[in-house]
C-alpha cells in the first residue's frame, strides 16, 4: 500500500474528512435534519406574518399610549406604523439569532455523544488523526448548518417582508448595517460559543438529549435581550453589537483554550463512557 | 552470535562493532532472522528499533487513581509473529493493547511499536497511527453510513494514495464488497466484525493489534478471520491479539502471555506446559489388567518422580520422557502388563492457563 508522505504535522485535509463525515451522519439522521429545518421554517412563517399583519394597519390603529413593545417614540421620522415595523424587525433579528445557537448546540451534542454511545471514537483515535483535528473538524461541521441555514431563512424572511414594508429606511432594519453585522459577525460567535459548549458538556455526558438540554440553557440571555428589548429596556444598535461580539470573542477563545486541554486522547477513551 | 550489550548506568552505552555490523545487517534485510536478544535483560533498547516492526515494552504500568491496572509489563515481540495475551476479564488487557496503540498514555515505562516509540504528542502519534491497525473490543462503526464510506473515511485519514482501491481490496478480502452499500446497521454482528477487521487492514500497517476478533463470530466467520490473521502472518505483520478463545490462541500464536495485571507467563505453547507442569507419560492397560498393580515395577526406576494409577491407566511423572519411556515400557511387559496405549500425557492450553492463574 502506498502511504503518500506525512510528518504528522496539522492536516486540514483530515479536517476536512471529518468534516465531511459529520455532515453525512447530520443528512442521515432525522431527528436532528429535522431540528435543524423546523426552527427557521417557524420563525420566517411567525416574522413575515407578523410583518404582513402591521403592513394591513394605519397609524390610527393603534392606542393613544401604546406599549413599550411596539417601539413608537424611538424612530424618529416614522409614523407610529413604521416605528412599530421597525421595532418588529429587531424584535426578529434577536430571534433568529436563536438559529445558528441552538443548531449546532444539537448538531454537536449529537455528534459527540452519538460517537460516545456507539463506541466510534477509539477506531478514530487509532487513525493518523489528531485530537485538535477531530475537534475542530466536529466544530465546523456543527456550526456550518447553523449558520447556513440561518442565513438561508433570514434572506427567505427578508425577501417576503419587503413585499409588504414600503418605507426603505424600515427596511434597512430588517436588512441594513445592522442586522448584516448581526447575522454576519455575532451569528457565528454565538454558533461558536453553542459548539463548544456543547463539545464540553457532551464529553462528560451519554444521554445526547440530557447535554442538549443542559447546553441550551445558553438561549437564556438571548431570550433575556428580546425580553428587554420588547419591554422596551434594550434597543439593538451598532455600538451594542460591536460590543457584544468583542465578549462573545473573547468567551468564545476561552472556550476553545479549556476545550484543547480537556480533550486528551486518554481522556476522550477513559472518561468519555 | 548473541552479542554482548554493555549495560553501563547513564544515557551512553558502549556498543561493540560486532553489534553495530549486526545492527546494519538487521536494517538491511528485515525479512532475515536473527537470534533473539533477550533486551530486558540487558536493560537496553533494541538497536534497530527505529526500523523494526515488532513490539517492545519495557516497566510498562497504568495506574487510574489507586487502581492499578497493569503492572510493571515487559514484552518482546518479534517482528512477523503473532503474540496472544490471555487472560480473565478485567485483567487489563485492553488497556496494555490502548497503551501500545498511544490511545492511553502509561504511568511509567516506555514502548516501541512499529519502530516508532511511543510518545504522547499528537505529532508522533499520527505517525505511530500510520503503522499500526487496530480492531477495537467493539466494531465502532458509524452505523447510519454504508460499510464503503466508512473504510472510506479510514482510507482518507490515513492519507492513501488510492483509497477507493484499498477499500475495494480490503472489503472483497473480509467478503463484504457485494454489501458495500448497504448501511452498517443492517449488517449483521458478524459483518460487522469483519468491517472493522477490514479497516483496521486497510492501509496495511506492519503491525495490528486485535482485541477479540472472533468473539462475535460464528465458527465459519471465525475460521475465515483466523485465516486472515495466518495471512497477516504470511506477510510479515506482527499481530498481537487479545483473547479468551484458547483454542484459538492455540492454534494461531507463537508466543502467548497469561496476563492478570501483569503478565504471569510467557513463551510458546510448549514453553508454557514445560514452566507450569512436569512431563508426564501415560501407561492404559488392557481390562482387567490391575495398573496399580503394576505400580511398584516402576517407581524405583531412575527418571521417575510420580505414579497415579487411575481409571486402567498408570500417569507417571518423569524428568525426560524421551529417556525413560523405554525403559517404564520394558519393565512394565516383564512385569506381565497388558498395554494398549504408550504416550506422553499432553496437557491442554486450557490447563497451563487455569494453572498459571491458579498459582498466583
């Protein structure tokens, strides 16, 4: 057999390999196709309609002293209409934010513990494939589908919702700068900050539904921010996202540093049971 | 020759040119054999260890927490042979075969697989992967995924040149290339099995550790894998193999350790029955000849240590047999004995096993 030359150094290309194989068991297992289509699907039917369902009112519609979720008084320039549109749009933006979170937290949990319960990961240690590859292989391919279709859904609900939001500046809330540096920066840091997490916990865990649920308690403080934000407490703005990604990064780099010192290969065998 | 290692304390040892011309000759021509050097006697590394493709451990342990799991293991094992570690469940067998693959790192001691030694940095493990094979207690394959995608994925990570070809080979070896498409989980234990002997043969490694490989098999399933292992032989891999199968063991391996712990005996088979029981010869008489009877004709014979008569036999425990066998033969007729059966007493694998255990 011809073995082509390796020193053993980092092979992006076994990365890749087991990225590939992830994305395989993903596109086989049902359970987990299904979590990843369901969410998106609910949030672009629940987002456009909701759209849809303020584009049918007029401004004299509304009450004489709305509720803070409705937003009036903070767009300056828009009827209460606009300002509520407007509102709904970053009220969403927050929410599919839960997309590309909790799809690779089971992505990854899956991942991890299906390999635990099937007894795969010793015949994959036994391979020239290094720890870090293994890793990092499970992250990408985690947080990929995340993130794909997250983006994929967010398009879909923005597309719909421009057919019923005339004004462009209500528009650019739902695709403007800010949720382009929403979707496009904090998305895959918080997709990150779900995959390592649930790379963490799946280790010391064998039941994948359990290290699921553990993990998703991270949607917490996202539903937190919508909370406030429909309270009227928190407005999304560039100077918060901004801020938001640089902890999120620096969380995010920490986790990764714990996650290279805990999965050892003799620990991944011994204690991953 | 046995050449002389100077076992001096400190990292430099004097090596005489003898062994340096015979060190040579050894990286040259792998296939030749050479008269074994007892290493742990010497307290030294083999000399050509970076080109070997047997398996040497030297004070080998493992301990997790308080428990200690393998004690203080010494083997040997020659390039080319097969080596089976016996031993009761529990007795750590596993964890030596995790330790030598650089899946578990050792407590204390050292180890060369391959010629590679054994260091836990990811880069030297990726090369130790490269030559060794593994055959996990379980199958572990991915079991929504056909049985060709995962040889497949073995074949990528191990980086060959042509990984559609190998697995073709290796699966048309175990039989399995008519049900490549099919989805692990509708093959059966069996196939399984036989899957995962294929990964672990597929980039051809120089030596393959195998933890049970016929324990899910049925006897023919079985027969074929012990033929694949007498193949691995055939072409010089050196195959350390795990079992409780004694028969198997038996009938496969040169060398056998009895392991609890740590390893209790090791030899051949012969090696073994000489170290735990002495010769016996076995008189059977023809009914209703006495062999008590007959008894005291022998016993005072020179060679003789021991006479049980039993079920119309005498068993006589001897020093040689080839030298006393005639003469117990002869004294036995002129006593007027009836024989109907001559032989020396052969005691089974089983035996020797439960006797090692039992004397610890």
């Amino acid at each position: 057999m011809y073995l082509k030359q390796s020193s053993g150094r980092w092979s992006w290309y076994r990365v890749g390999v087991v990225c590939r194989k992830e994305w395989s068991e993903i596109y086989h297992n049902r359970r987990v196709l299904l979590s990843t289509v369901l969410l998106p699907l609910i949030l672009v039917v629940i987002g456009t309609s909701g759209q849809w369902g303020v584009s049918l009112m007029s401004s004299a519609d509304f009450v004489n002293e709305p509720p803070p979720s409705l937003g009036v008084g903070r767009f300056e320039g828009l009827d209460v209409r606009e300002q509520f549109q407007a509102s709904l749009a970053l009220q969403f933006l927050t929410l599919f934010l839960l997309i590309p979170l909790l799809i690779p937290i089971s992505t990854a949990t899956y991942s991890v513990v299906g390999e635990k319960r099937d007894r795969t990961l010793e015949p994959l240690l036994a391979s020239p494939l290094r720890t870090e590859e293994l890793l990092v292989g499970k992250a990408v391919a985690s947080l990929t589908p995340g993130l794909l279709v997250a983006v994929t859904a967010y398009v879909v609900y923005a597309g719909l919702s421009s057919l019923v939001i005339d004004n462009a500046r209500v528009f650019s809330y739902v695709l403007g700068p800010i949720p382009l540096l929403v979707m496009g920066v904090l998305a895959p840091l918080l997709g990150l900050l779900g995959v390592g997490l649930a790379l963490l916990i799946s280790s010391r865990s064998t039941d994948p539904r359990a290290a699921e649920q553990i993990t998703s308690v991270l949607v917490l403080p996202l539903m937190g921010v919508f909370v406030a934000q429909v309270l009227g407490l928190v407005q999304i703005a560039p100077w918060s996202v901004v801020v938001s990604a640089v902890v999120l990064a620096v969380v995010d780099a920490l986790l990764f540093v714990v996650a290279t010192h805990v999965f050892k290969r003799g620990e991944i065998l011994t204690r991953w049971r | 020759m046995v050449p002389t290692l100077l076992n001096q304390p400190g990292p430099f040892r004097k090596v005489s040119i003898s062994q340096m011309l015979l060190s040579f000759y050894q990286s040259r021509i792998q296939s030749h054999k050479i008269p074994k050097v007892s290493r742990q006697a010497y307290n030294v590394p083999r000399m050509n260890e970076k080109t070997s493709t047997g398996i040497w451990a030297q004070g080998l342990e493992k301990r997790f927490g308080d428990n200690q799991v393998v004690q203080s293991l010494d083997l040997d094992i020659d390039e080319g042979s097969v080596y089976a570690l016996l031993g009761p469940n529990g007795a750590g067998k596993t964890t030596t075969l995790r330790m030598l693959a650089g899946l578990i790192e050792p407590s204390a001691g050292r180890a060369v697989v391959a010629g590679v030694e054994v260091v836990h940095h990811e880069r030297e493990l990726s090369v130790l992967h490269r030559r060794i094979g593994l055959l996990t207690e379980t199958p572990g394959m991915w079991d929504r995924l056909s049985a060709r995608y995962n040889l497949i994925v073995h074949a990528r990570l191990h980086n060959l040149a042509d990984p559609d070809g190998a697995v073709e080979t290796a699966l048309r070896l175990v039989g399995l290339w008519n049900r490549r498409l099919e989805v692990v989980a509708k093959l059966s234990k069996g196939m399984r099995q036989r899957l995962a002997i294929a990964r672990a043969i597929l980039h051809e490694p120089p030596v393959v550790f195998l933890d049970e490989p016929t324990s899910a098999l049925d006897p023919e399933a079985a027969a074929d894998v012990r033929e694949l292992i007498e193949q691995l032989r055939g072409e010089g891999r050196t195959v350390l193999l795990c079992t409780h199968n004694l028969d198997e063991a038996e009938r496969l391996a040169d060398q056998i350790g009895v392991f609890r712990q740590r390893l209790l005996a090791s030899g051949s088979v012969e090696e073994l029955r000489r170290a735990a029981f002495s010769p016996e010869v076995v008189f059977r008489f023809r009914s209703p000849d006495d062999p008590a009877a007959h008894a005291p004709s022998v016993r005072a014979l020179p060679g003789v240590e021991d006479v049980v008569a039993s079920n119309g036999s005498l068993t006589i425990g001897v020093q040689n047999p080839n030298d006393v066998l005639p003469r117990l033969t002869r004294a036995l007729i002129e006593d007027g004995a009836e024989l109907l059966f001559v032989g020396e007493r052969v005691r089974s694998l089983e035996e020797v096993y439960l006797h090692v255990l039992e004397a610890e």
